[in-house]
C-alpha cells in the first residue's frame, strides 16, 4: 500500500513516532490510511457544516476497517466574492485546490481518498485532483441549501441580485429589499438553485464519483450525515477492489456527465470544469464535441434562475439517478460503466423512477429538445461562446442590436443601473478574461442588474468572463480567444450591430473582414491592471487565452 512508505519497515521508524504524537495507536497504524480532504470555512455557507460529514465519513471509515485522516482543501464563496476584487480570486483557486491535494495526498503517502467539497471551484478542484492522484477516491458533498420564501413563491441568491435592480427601477422598496436578505438564504449548504455548485455536485455524482443523492440531498437533512457514512463504507470496498478514479471517470463517463449536464440545465461554468477534469484523466473533450451531445439531449429540467423549482424538489422527484433514468429510456447514456457504488450505472438504476413530471419531464415531453447548454461560434467568437440556453427568453434566441461596449464589469453595472442600457442593446463586456482580468470574473452582477431593470428579454449580454447558473437571459460568456490576447471581442466597437443565434449556435458582428483586420491591426494590448501579488504572477502565466477550456500555463522550473 502508499501508506508503506510511511508506516512500514526500519527507516519508517521516526515517521511512525510523529505518528504516536498525533495519537493514533499501533492496532490502527495498520490499517490503510484514508484521507478525507474536508473543504470546511466558517465564511461559506455551504461549508459551514462540513466537520459534521467529515466526522461521519471518519466513523465510517474507521467503522469498516480503515485509518482516518482529516485534512483540509480551501475554498471560496462565490456569492460573497461577486463584484469586486474578490471575484478575480475565484477561478484560479481551482488548480491550487488540486495543487495542494495533490501534494497532501503524495507527500503522506494515503491509500484512499474521501473528497468532501460544496461549493463552486472546489469540487472540480477536487475532482481534478482525484484524477490526478488516482488511488481509490469517493465525493460527498455538503449539499445544497434550502430556498427561501418571500411573498409566498421559492426564492434564492439570484433573487437576491436581482431585487437590487429592482431596487434602483422603483420596482421594490428599501423595506422589502430588506425582507429578501432575511429570507433567501435561510439555512447552510450550496445555493439553493441550479448553480455551479450544485451543477458540479450533481455532475460528481452522474459521472459515477459520488453515491446516490451527493448532488441534491439538502445540507441540513439528516440522511446527508447518512450518505457520508456510506461513503466511509464505500471507500474501503473501492479500496479492496481496487478501483480508481480514472476506471471510473473514462471517455464515457464524461460523455454521460455531458448528456446529464445538458437534461438538467447546468451553470456554463462546467463547460469550463468539466473539460479540465478531463484533461486530468488523460481524456481530451473540445467544445464541439458538447455541441454534438447537446442536438441529442433533451433539456428535462428548469431548476431556479431558468424556472420555479429549486434542488430539494429534484431530490424529491427522485434526483439525478431519475433524470438519469430518463435518458436511458432513448439510450443517451453508456450504462455498462463501472462506478463508485461498485456497480455499473445500469446496475444503478435499477428500480430508480421519475416520481415527479412536473420537476423532471418524462423524455418525451422535455422542455427544449435539445440541451440546457450551447457553445456558440462566429466571427465574435472564434473558439467558444457559452450560453445557458434553458434559461433564455424564447424571444431572445435570436437577437440583433447594437453595441455597448465595457472595459470592465464596473462599467457596465453603472450604465444599466443608471438608465443608460435600452431595449435591444447587446452588452459587451470586456478584458474580464483569464488573463485580462485577470482571473476570468463571474458576470452575475450585470446579467442581476438586467433582470432586475426589466431588460431580461430584450437585452442580451456578451463578455470574455464567466456566467453562473444563476445568470439568465441572453447572457453569453466564456468568449475565446478574449479580449487580453487580441481576440474579436477587443475589436467590437460602440454601435456595432451584434447578430445572436443560439438555436444555430452562432455569435456574429456584422462587420466586414475588411474592417475586422484593420482594427485588428490597430489593436495594442492593455497594460496589466495588476502589479503585485498572487494575481500578476498568475496573469503572467495564463497565455492561452483560451476561456473555454482548460486554463493552459506553462511548466515552472
């Protein structure tokens, strides 16, 4: 085993006294040492009662035989990091969440992991460092949180965002404002709707990593404490057995993980994870190969920002295995895989029903035919264009108007707050990309303030950031190559008509090419707009530019 190198033979012998200081006895030196990599923070939400899974998954663990080991994985709140410096910091802790896993798992010599992650860059931060490190590894999530209610309806953070546009249009008072912050985030966990983390829990789990119920059990229900027993269970068999996250996590494995993405709507942001998971695990997925998967897969769900229903009615309905089970009925899925229950996905799914229609539509009457997700391209968007297709306005699949044009969020939020942003308007937002930013910042600020003005489905939005799960509208992000390394988007200018089609998955300017190279040739790179820190050492590494897949850095000496 790993755990050789530090717990066995004669050279071993001062390794196993720091060993007796940290109090573990002979009879359980052993065992297999587990590490269970536990992401808890007292500032996030859904990080906040992660000790207790962690002390589960321990009992569990220690309960089937092995040695349990706690160490910690960072994290941040995204929520709480939008709309300021802060969100410059967010992606980028992804690959140090996989960094320092990796070097905590090598360095002390675990035979198995127990990943215990939540929210937004953590989990796939975690997954690549499964693949990466690839001993016998288990997810449990923390789960997502319970919605809040105002005014009789479900509500969430992005209701949050939005009742300050709302706010700023006379639509709401101060009052009732007030009333939102008191009640839409009423307990611990994972916001509650469709967003990134609970879009990559769920992903964790179709992709055969986390047991059944890791994406939707809600946090503070008491069999989310049972789940990660089982998983301290589970993780000894996976050990016994031998199988590994990249016998699980295959070619295949992401094929489902895609098709599942698109039935449920998920954030654009996996569009980013999920191709550096992959990459990872030695598996290479490009943009349009989501395309391909996305025509076939019918979108059978509208969780909240796109529609009324939040993620404890998906647990309710049946969860992801009921989604799942639904796109086996058209053969969308590979089911002959092997995963970390011990069994195959048809093994899985065995007995599994849709036990509400209403949450997740039977897949002969979804609610797109195709997926919640499109990868746009054109002259804007050479590489990549994202769009969360399920939550657009069937009025703004097809768009043209004019540009307005941003060199930063700041910009923009002042503009459509201020009154300045009119129906029709496209607004660009720029140099908000990996390297430009840097740090590629999430945009639900802006697409918050559009919605909440009213211009939801009569304004679109374009930037070279990010999008959440919880932006909706015509909100298209992830465009590549950005604005930082001379991509098109650093060309448009104010007043250029910009022509949308998501349904042809196209993201046009019409300018001529003529005009294009001239402008191109005009074009100088903007100077850096950070000198110190970890930020201006990680611009300096990002130079792909290439936001919609893996963020390419070179080798450091």
């Amino acid at each position: 085993m790993n755990s050789d190198r530090v717990l066995r033979g004669l050279q071993q012998a001062p390794h196993r006294s720091l060993f007796n200081a940290l109090g573990f006895t002979e009879e359980e030196r052993r065992k297999p040492l587990i590490g269970i990599v536990c992401s808890q923070s007292d500032i996030i939400p859904g990080h906040m009662e992660l000790q207790r899974i962690a002390e589960a998954v321990k009992l569990g663990v220690a309960e089937a035989g092995g040695m349990p080991v706690v160490v910690p994985a960072i994290a941040v709140c995204d929520g709480i990091a939008m709309g300021h410096i802060g969100m410059k910091y967010s992606l980028v802790t992804r690959d140090l969440i996989a960094d320092s896993t990796e070097c905590l798992c090598k360095a002390h010599g675990f035979d198995a992991m127990v990943m215990i992650p939540n929210c937004d860059k953590n989990v796939p931060g975690l997954l690549m460092a499964a693949a990466r490190c690839n001993i016998p590894t288990i997810f449990v999530s923390g789960g997502p949180m319970l919605a809040g209610h105002v005014d009789g309806r479900k509500r969430s953070l992005s209701s949050m965002f939005e009742a300050v546009g709302e706010v700023t249009a006379g639509k709401i008072t101060n009052e009732k404002l007030l009333e939102y912050e008191e009640k839409v985030c009423p307990t611990c966990g994972s916001c509650s709707g469709m967003y990134t983390a609970n879009s990559m829990n769920c992903v964790t789990e179709a992709i055969g990593m986390g047991l059944r119920g890791n994406g939707t059990i809600p946090a503070v229900y008491s069999a989310r404490i049972r789940l990660a027993k089982k998983a301290g269970y589970k993780i000894m068999e996976l050990l016994e057995k031998d199988i590994k996250p990249r016998d699980i996590m295959t070619k295949e494995a992401f094929e489902n993980a895609l098709a599942m993405d698109m039935a449920l709507g998920c954030s654009t942001n996996t569009m980013l994870h999920i191709p550096a998971i992959a990459h990872e695990a030695g598996v290479e997925i490009n943009m349009e190969y989501a395309n391909e998967i996305s025509d076939r897969t019918p979108n059978l769900c509208h969780l909240a920002p796109a529609g009324p229903t939040y993620m404890e009615d998906l647990n309710e309905a049946g969860g992801v295995y009921a989604v799942m089970k639904e796109l086996t009925k058209k053969n969308l899925l590979h089911t002959d895989l092997i995963t970390c229950t011990g069994k195959t996905v048809a093994e899985n799914l065995e007995g599994v029903e849709n036990l509400n229609p209403e949450v997740i539509r039977p897949i002969e009457n979804p609610y797109l035919p195709n997926g919640g997700i499109a990868v746009l391209k054109g002259n804007l968007a050479p590489d990549t264009g994202i769009v969360k297709r399920s939550a657009v306005a069937p009025e703004m699949m097809a768009h043209e108007g004019p540009a307005r044009v941003f060199d930063c969020e700041e910009d923009a939020i002042a503009a459509i707050l201020g009154g300045k942003i009119k129906d029709g308007d496209v607004v660009v937002i720029r140099y908000e990309g990996p390297k430009g930013g840097p740090g590629m910042r999430e945009m639900l600020n802006p697409t918050s303030a559009i919605a909440g003005m009213g211009l939801g489905s009569t304004v679109a939005l374009i930037t070279d950031g990010r999008f959440s799960g919880a932006s909706r509208g015509a909100s298209i992000g992830h465009v590549s190559p950005e604005a930082a390394v001379g991509g098109p988007i650093a060309l448009v200018e104010e007043g250029d008509i910009i022509s949308i089609d998501i349904n042809n998955n196209t993201l046009n300017m019409k300018v001529s090419d003529e005009e294009l190279a001239k402008r191109k040739a005009a074009w100088k790179p903007r100077a850096p707009k950070i000198t110190d820190g970890y930020l201006a050492r990680y611009q300096k590494l990002v130079t792909s530019g290439n936001t919609g897949a893996i963020l390419k850095v070179p080798d450091i000496d």
